[in-house]
C-alpha cells in the first residue's frame, strides 16, 4: 500500500468517521479492581495466548522487541480497560510493546490526518459506520488466515453467529474482531409501577408488549401537575410532572424500531437504504407520534429544558422509562431508585439493534503479525470480562452466555452499590439481543451519504413532514452517493 493516499481514497475515507462514537462514564478506579479479583486471569492468558519461546542450548535466545501503537477512544472506563489489557499481553508477550494513543475527542479527524501522513496506527478502534469504507479503501488488514488458524478465536461456535462474521468481513475477507455487542432495552424505575399498580414489562421477548398496549401504559404513566392524563380535557403537555417514556432519535434505537416494524435501513442485497419503505417510514412515525399525537415523551426541546439526563429524570421519578443501550447500565445501576430492565415495545415482531466497535490492525503496519496477536488478545474473554462485569458491553462471545459463563460476570443489583445487573438481565444477554437483534451493514461512503438522511430526521420530530415525506425526498440523493463511492 503506497504510503499516502490518493485524494479520492483521502476524502472518501474522512467522511466515514464523521459520525459520533459512544463514550460512557464509570469509576476510574473500577478497571483495577476488577483486575485484581480476577483470579483466573493467569489461567485465561496462557490458554488464550501463545507465548512463543526459543531455547537453544538451554539460554533463551534474545528477540528483537516490536512496538506496535494501538489508536482508540473511550471514557475514563475503556482507558483504564485497556492499561490494565496491555498489562497482562506484554506480561505474556515480552516481544511486543504496545503504546496506547488515546484518543477520546476529534478521532475520525486524527485518524484520517495520520492516515492521510501516511503514520497511521499499527491497530485500532473502527467504528461499526467506517469499516466498511476502510476495508472498501484497503486500508485494513487482512487477518483471515491467521483467524482461521488460530485454535481459540478461530474455532467455530466461539462468537455470536452470523452477526459477528457479517460485520467483521468484508468481499468475504476478515478485516477486524468485534470489541463486544451492545443493544438499546427498556431502563424504568420499579417504584413509579408499584405506585400506579402496573405490572412492568419483562426482560423476555416472549413478553415484549404490543405496541397498542405500550402506549396504553404510556398515557397512565405521563401525567400533567394537575394530574391529568393525555387524552384527558385539561391535559397540558407544557406542564407534565411524569412523562411515561424517552426513545431518543438517533440510529441506532431507531433501527430498532424499523427492524421492529420489519422495515430495514439497509438493503443487504443492493447496499443502498430503504428508509423510504412503509414499514420504515410507519416506524419512524411512531416515534413521532409519541411526542407529536400521544404526548407521552417530551421533545427534544422540552428535555434539554429540564436540564437533566435520562438517568436523573429516571432516578427523581420524572420519567418512568428510558430507552437506551446496554453501556448505560454502568452508570443507571447507581440510581437510588428500585431499577427494572426490560425489552423494548414490539411493533411487528421483537426486535433490538446490536452493533459496536471493531478492532483492526491497518494494513501499513510494519509488524502484521504482532497487529494480529494484540487484535486477537482482544477477542479473548480476558478484556472482554473486565467490561461485562461493570455493565458496559455484552458479551459477543459464546462461552460466557452459558449457565456458567454468566457466573463469571453477572452480579445482582441489590442497592446502588451493591451488584450491577438486574434481576432477570441473563434473558437480555442470551434471548433478546442474540435471537432478535439486528446489525446495521453500512455500505462503502456510507457516512457521507447519512449526513443527506440525519438532518431530514429533524423535520419529522417537530412535525414539519411526515416521515414518508422526509424520507422520499432524500433516500435517492443518498443512494446515489452511495452508488457512486461503492464504484
């Protein structure tokens, strides 16, 4: 691969980290804790890591040491994470040093400028919506033989099947190792539920409300200051001291709802979207209709004017439930309020979105095959058991999804500061998201044609267009960028 890019390669990659990345927020001391009452840790690193030393003559021959430099973003939570992770490799690895470029501002922009300089990374982060692009623009590497030889990650069965194949490859080539799996589910305050007498919903997708009946329990949970419901004469929406529900309207609980209504947001045959479908368009105006028709979830404007999160509102009885995705259960599981989770209201089916982040090695490394043994370190149940046990991912790999591999993370919140998970939580780990979970598969240029379709979004949440019509106007502009950069 020549050194720097072309101009087209440079422009089109730059768009694809355009978008946002999650960062959460825990303690920064928790990494090291859990280090620490790992006892099995020794017992993982030599079963998962292959420690090559060579003896001749009874002396161990000297190797020259590679430093390879590993580029990702993160809360103080993922960079603590991954300190401790390049403690323990190094520790088995002696040959290898890797330096940590912690990037938590501005990334795509400092990636594509070292990318650009031709000093890119020798591994790192790629988001979900970028990989594509990347792998598209050859600026991956690519690991599908070493993974297929390789007798732990590469064994069948050992990851979440098909999802992690379809979002790490690429024209049927390997390019990365997903990080984990996380997923958007209910977040409600048990007390609010006792108090009005409704049973809460359920953690099992087999019990995932109908919609109809959501927005029944919707308009009983959002009450004015005058103790009115929607629908009721009187009920002034300007002055609601419990709204019932919060469904942000970004991607991804987005994509839930669509892949909900059975719609799709990208066509995996043709790579191009189908926002503009029925089942798309009617699942994007559900959402709408929440705040615009049924009054039960304040717009945008209305909770940037409350001044809190949803956590707080959640945890002050200003909301009854919050959608959000599974990391945020690092930090809600501190409320001092009873904390129940659930699966999300089904339109047609059940249904959830499940992505994350992909580590990669890049393909100017100099030292491939040490990308590759970081890379594949990371996909060990090592790192991935740090971020399970303080509620931040899901695990993507299989073993700890059993009876036994649950123990092994899972803890029952039993007050904010005893236990992360809830009771019941395992059905979200090993039914919800695994059986009915969906990944989005962004084609090549995909953020660059998503920065035509986000700000149509906006149209739809204040009423200005239905979704129907925002979707057509723009669903063609963007398929033909999206056309355009797949050539």
């Amino acid at each position: 691969m020549d050194a720097k890019l072309s101009r087209r390669v440079f422009l089109r990659t730059a768009a694809a980290f355009g978008g946002g990345v999650l960062v959460a927020a825990c303690q920064p001391k928790v990494v090291e804790k859990i280090v620490k009452e790992t006892v099995e840790v020794e017992k993982i690193v030599k079963e998962t890591v292959v420690v090559e030393k060579v003896v001749k003559e009874t002396v161990i021959a000297p190797k020259e040491v590679v430093k390879i430099s590993f580029m990702g973003w993160g809360g103080i939570e993922e960079d603590e994470g991954v300190r401790a992770a390049i403690r323990v490799f190094e520790g088995a690895e002696p040959d290898i040093k890797v330096t940590w470029i912690h990037t938590p501002e501005h990334y795509g922009e400092k990636m594509m400028a070292m990318v650009a300089a031709g000093t890119p990374p020798d591994t790192a982060f790629i988001g979900s919506d970028a990989f594509p692009t990347y792998a598209h623009d050859g600026l991956l590497l690519d690991i599908t033989d070493m993974l297929d030889a390789d007798p732990v990650v590469g064994r069948p069965g050992y990851f979440i099947e098909p999802q992690e194949t379809e979002r790490c490859t690429y024209r049927g080539h390997w390019y990365g190792v997903g990080s984990c799996w996380v997923a958007p589910h209910i977040y409600y305050n048990a007390d609010i539920f006792e108090e009005v007498g409704i049973e809460p919903p359920s953690n099992d997708p087999e019990e995932a409300w109908d919609w109809d009946y959501f927005l029944e329990v919707a308009r009983e949970l959002t009450v004015d200051a005058n103790g009115k419901h929607p629908g009721e004469s009187g009920f002034d929406v300007e002055n609601v001291e419990r709204w019932a529900v919060h469904w942000p309207t970004w991607w991804i609980p987005l994509h839930a709802a669509v892949q909900s209504n059975e719609g799709q947001w990208i066509d995996r045959e043709t790579g191009l979207y189908v926002l503009d479908q029925p089942e798309a368009t009617e699942a994007l105006q559900r959402i709408a209709d929440l705040m615009l028709v049924h009054q039960v979830m304040p717009q945008s404007t209305a909770f940037e004017a409350l001044g809190m999160s949803n956590t707080q509102m959640l945890e002050t009885a200003k909301l009854a439930m919050a959608i959000d995705g599974s990391w945020a259960l690092a930090w809600i599981h501190k409320i001092e309020a009873t904390l129940g989770t659930a699966v999300m209201p089904k339109m047609q089916r059940p249904a959830t979105d499940m992505q994350a982040h992909i580590h990669c090695g890049l393909a100017a490394t100099k030292h491939p095959e040490a990308a590759w043994r970081w890379v594949r370190f990371l996909a060990t149940e090592f790192y991935q058991l740090l971020f399970l046990r303080m509620g931040l991912w899901l695990p993507s790999q299989t073993d700890l999804m059993t009876e036994e591999g649950l123990k092994r993370w899972m803890t029952l919140r039993t007050s904010p500061t005893e236990g992360v998970h809830t009771e019941g939580y395992e059905l979200i780990v090993t039914e919800y998201v695994p059986k009915y979970g969906h990944v989005r598969y962004p084609s090549p240029g995909y953020l660059k044609a998503d920065a035509i379709i986000t700000p149509a979004f906006d149209a739809i949440w204040i009423g200005d267009k239905t979704a129907e019509e925002a979707m057509a106007e723009v669903v063609p502009e963007a398929n033909a960028i999206l056309e355009e950069e797949a050539g």
